[in-house]
C-alpha cells in the first residue's frame, strides 16, 4: 500500500490517496468533494481511494511575512 497526500488545485482541500500495489482495480477519475474539480485520474488498473483529511475552510490561513526592518 503506497499512501500520498494530495491538495485540490482549486480549493485547497487537503486529501490522502491509498494506491494498492498488489490488488488490481480500475482505470478512473475521482473530483473533490468540496468543490467537483477533478483531483486525480489514471489509465492504468491501480486501486485508489481518497479520503478528505483537512477541507479548506478549517486550514489556517496564510498569513503574509513581515516586511524586512
């Protein structure tokens, strides 16, 4: 099993990816849960799930640096 984490382009959401490495699956394409925009899609038959860690409304926001003194 090879875990990644993957961040939506569009909203930011935060999500990890388990990918079996020797159970044979499909081709697919998975879409954010928060926004629809496509997150992922593959050609070869890998077994992958995805599962929502941090959506962005709970993520801190960013927070710009101090101007050099």
């Amino acid at each position: 099993m090879k875990i990644s984490n993957l961040t939506c382009p569009h909203c930011r959401a935060a999500y990890e990816m388990a990918e079996s490495v020797s159970v044979a699956g499909s081709p697919g394409r998975v879409d954010c849960a928060v926004c629809g925009t496509a997150l992922a899609a593959w050609d070869e038959p890998r077994l992958r799930a995805f599962r929502l860690v941090v959506p962005p409304e709970h993520k801190y926001p960013r927070v710009p640096a101090p101007a050099p003194a």
